[in-house]
C-alpha cells in the first residue's frame, strides 16, 4: 500500500472536516505526532480500530485503505461515503444468508440499471 496517498488522504479529510491534528489524535486516542507520522506517510500500521475511527470521525471511504484510492472530496462524494459506510455498517449486522442475498441481488440490480 501507498501510505503517502493514504496520508495525503487522511490529511484532506481531517482539513474537510475542520479538525485539527490535535482532535483526530484526539479521536483515535493516539499522540499528536502518530496522526502527523500517517499524514506524512511515515508509518507502516494504521491499526484497524483506528482505520475504523478514520472512516467514521473524517469520512475516509474504506476503499482507500484496500485499494490505495484518492478520493475527492467535494460535498457530494463525502455523503456518498457517508451512506456507504452506513451501509457497510449495517449489512455487518445481518447474519441471515438469505437476507444477504437478497441485497446483494438489489446492489446488482442497481448496478446494472446504471449502465
């Protein structure tokens, strides 16, 4: 993985947001310097938990982390990632394989009424 991306990422979130390096550390319990390490792309590990707390307080899309994209950030991208994890959020809880297949059937769906 990219972690200079990545921080650069993590870096245009926390700014989107209005927070500070002090309020993201803050967040994810970790020193000042550890949130500027990931800016700068100076660490090797972002622990899940953390990962988790990045998605949720500043709105990083979870691709990022899995597939090293850098995404915009303009309004309407950050409530599309803000309903995605929501949706990721929620699917999580379902254990029923055939209610799980039943969205996976309407995701596709969609998918394909975009083409």
């Amino acid at each position: 993985m990219n972690y200079k991306t990545l921080g650069e990422t993590i870096h245009k979130f926390r700014i989107a947001k209005g927070l500070s390096l002090d309020d993201l550390a803050e967040a994810c319990q970790v020193n000042r310097s550890t949130v500027f390490r990931w800016e700068k792309g100076n660490t090797r590990r972002i622990s899940y938990g953390n990962m988790m707390i990045l998605i949720d307080k500043i709105g990083i899309p979870p691709e990022s982390f899995i597939l090293n994209e850098e995404p915009s950030i303009g309004l309407h991208e950050r409530e599309v990632s803000d309903i995605r994890f929501k949706i990721r959020k929620t699917i999580s809880d379902i254990d029923d394989k055939d209610s799980l297949e039943t969205i996976l059937n309407i995701i596709r769906a969609i998918k394909k009424q975009k083409k």
